[in-house]
C-alpha cells in the first residue's frame, strides 16, 4: 500500500466498531435504546475500538487488574504487528475484566493509550497503519517518514515545526 492509496474511512479500520460512539457511520443502524443501554453505565469508562480492553474515557489512570496484562489483541481484520507475528489468535476482551491502566482521551476518537502507540496491519489491504495524534486519525506507517515511533505523521510534525518558527519569530518583534 503507498501513500497514494488512501486508507479506507476510520469506522471501517477499527476492530470492534460496536465501541464507536453512537453517532458514528458504522453505528447509524442501532436504535436509540440500544444506544442508551450500552453508554449508560459508566459514561467515564468505554472500551477502546481497537483491542475493546475496558479502558477510563479521560479520567485518571488507574492501575491494571491482576487479570489484565495491558497486551491489546487485533481482530482478524486489523491486528498488531507484534500480535501478528508472534501468531497469537486474536480474541475478543473478557467483558468481566476490570478496566486497565490506559485511558482514552477525548481526542483519540476511542483509542486507547496503548494502540495510539503500536503500528497495525490491515490483512485485507496488507498495510501498516499507526495512530497519528496530529491528524487525529490512522496513517499508513510510511507517513512517519524515518521517525517511526514519533507519535505525529511526518506531515503534522512539519506544521508544528512551521508553527513554533512563525510563534517563535512573532516573539523576536
């Protein structure tokens, strides 16, 4: 997959869509009840879309069960690099487990603090793919240029960089 290629919309790149929230494209067929009933619980916590791990929706971190060893599982169509190769099945979470250590902050669209780090594959399209936190959204992992553990594409951190020299030359008058 190049750079050409764009990558399919987000709803159709996470692993467990029924997580999204209610609004979303992948959710449009669920009625109203069954909306209410899955958010309305606990609304300060949710499930991440990628591993469905039971994660604080910006709340503050707490420490992870026992149970719970933070390792996020793909689905069949989007799994973790490292998943993926060591050939560990990926399975649904254990809906009984406790919330983990890692969050999810309202700008990562239900990502959790542990898959906005990790570099995905997406079987059907054999393509890498990694959160990027300027975008907000996935890339392909080639648009991490040479820095592939940055957490910004290639492309928001040369804006940052355009926007610190223009906020730094502002100072200098």
């Amino acid at each position: 997959q190049t750079l050409e290629n764009p990558l399919p919309p987000f709803h159709q790149l996470v692993n467990f869509p029924e997580y999204l929230p209610q609004k979303s494209p992948a959710n449009v067929n669920q009625t109203d009840n069954e909306n209410k009933h899955k958010h309305s619980s606990n609304s300060s916590i949710k499930n991440c879309v990628m591993c469905g791990i039971r994660c604080h929706f910006v709340g503050s971190i707490v420490t992870k069960s026992p149970a719970q060893d933070g390792n996020c599982n793909g689905s069949l169509a989007v799994a973790d690099i490292a998943s993926s190769a060591a050939g560990s099945a990926p399975s649904p979470p254990n809906a009984a487990i406790n919330t983990t250590a890692f969050v999810i902050p309202r700008q990562n669209k239900g990502v959790c603090t542990s898959c906005d780090v990790k570099v995905w594959l997406v079987r059907d399209l054999n393509a890498t793919i990694k959160w990027c936190k300027g975008c907000k959204n996935f890339r392909q992992w080639s648009a991490f240029g040479e820095k592939t553990r940055a957490t910004k594409c290639a492309k928001c951190r040369d804006r940052q960089k355009e926007k610190y020299a223009a906020q730094k030359e502002q100072l200098k008058m």
